[in-house]
C-alpha cells in the first residue's frame, strides 16, 4: 500500500544515542554536559544520563562500592554495573523512539574494560551486556594515565590508579578493534586539549549524526554480531 502524506508525517523520527567513554578525569561528564546544553539550547530534544546511575537501589550499591565503603566480589559488582544499565533499557528505547536524542556518559564499555583491567576474562565481561541497545557513535575521550593523574579529584574513587587507568585505556582500545563497525562507530579525540576546541568537534559531528540517524531503525544488538 502507498503512503500517503498523513502517514509521513505520522512517521516519528527517533533520537541519536550519543555515548562518552574514556578513563577516568578524561573530561566525559565536561563534554556531555556542554552537548546536552548547546542541543537543548538550538531546539533538540535531548537528555542527558549518566551510568554507574547512583540513583537507583542497585546504583547506591555500587556508589558505596566506588568510595570504598563496602566490598564484593569482582565479578559480583561486574554484574551488578550491568543491571545497572539493563534497568534503565526500556525507559532508552521509549526516549529514543519518541525522537529524543539520548547523551550518555559511560555504558558498557567501561563496564568491560575496567573490570577487565582488574583481570576478568574479556568475553565473559562482555556477555551481560550482550543486546543492550547499541551507540550511534561512541566520543572516545582519550587521555594518558599520566594527564588523567594531574587533573583534580584524581584518586578520590576505586579504580583511580595511574597503573589500573593504563590497562584500561588498552582495553578500551581492544573494544574498539572488535566492533566490526569501529570506524563509523569511534571517534577518538585528544582529550588533552582544549574544552572548546573538543566541543566545536563533538557539536558539528552530532548534528550530521542525528539527522542521519533520524531515518535508521533503534539497534539492540550490542556485541550481538562479535558474541
Ligand atoms: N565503571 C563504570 C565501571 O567499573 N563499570 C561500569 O560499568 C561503569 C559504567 O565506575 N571509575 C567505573 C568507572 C569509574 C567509576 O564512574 C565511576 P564516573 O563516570 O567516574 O562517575
Ligand atoms: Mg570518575
């Protein structure tokens, strides 16, 4: 059946997933912030979230985990980050659907390369995350262990070590060469240089991005086609 003009416009448009990753102090939350701001600003509709999400139950746990006032087992709390994430899936997709483009400062693949880096197999790490709902891009904040030492609040929180960052910074590295999309998927951007200059960058590629993706079914299939 042909379409008609009323089905067109009927047609919702879906938002981008815009995903931050990088190590810690790498300036993700910076730069995401100043996204979600210059979009809502020109007229987007946008919102900005944030994994670990501290705010829910299983979130409080691993916030009292990451300030070091509580223990588990590393591949307990693994698990745990991935709930984290599964929690917040349908409530994604809905946002997306109805055409609001999704910022997101860290997801899965912090969830894999720092407990990786702690020494967990890779494959296993990965496999809870397996069909979550997949990034249209993913802004690769990159920035050596060395900097990341020299910025404020540095070694506050679990996992903020020079020698744990480094191995994280490869791993996240290994995640990049096993998307099979990795070059239309990764930008990677010296974070090691001026805010503006990187925000500038992020705001012109993001908004090629959400009109492309404006027209692209929602992907649920993360590492479906590397698993
Ligand atoms: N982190 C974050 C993980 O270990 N696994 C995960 O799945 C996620 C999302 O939590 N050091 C770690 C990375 C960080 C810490 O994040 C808290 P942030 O963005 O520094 O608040
Ligand atoms: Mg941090």
């Amino acid at each position: 059946m042909a379409l008609v003009n009323s089905d067109i416009i009927n047609i919702k448009k879906r938002g981008a997933f815009i995903l931050f990753e990088g190590c810690d102090k790498a300036g993700k939350s910076t730069q995401a912030n100043k996204l979600f701001e210059y979009l809502r600003n020109n007229g987007h509709s946008v919102e900005l979230l944030k994994f670990p999400d501290r705010k829910t139950k299983i979130g409080q746990i691993i916030n009292a985990y990451l300030a070091n006032e509580y223990e588990l087992d590393d591949k307990a709390i693994h698990l745990l980050f991935s709930v984290n994430r599964w929690e917040r899936m349908k409530a994604m997709k809905n946002l997306l659907l109805s055409g609001k483009t999704l910022i997101v400062d860290r997801y899965a693949y912090s969830g894999v390369s720092y407990s990786a880096a702690k020494g967990l197999d890779l494959n296993w790490c990965c496999s809870p995350d397996i069909g979550l709902l997949s990034p249209d891009v993913i802004f690769f904040m990159d920035l050596t262990a060395e900097e990341a030492e020299k910025r404020g609040g540095f070694g506050e929180e679990r996992y903020e070590k020079k020698s744990l960052q480094e191995k994280v910074r490869k791993i996240f590295y290994m995640l990049k060469e096993k998307d099979s999309d990795k070059d239309s998927l990764w930008r990677i951007l010296n974070a090691n240089q001026s805010v503006e200059l990187l925000h500038k960058r992020i705001v012109e590629y993001s908004l090629k991005l959400i009109e492309k993706c404006s027209q692209l079914p929602l992907k649920e299939d993360l590492w479906k086609a590397t698993s």
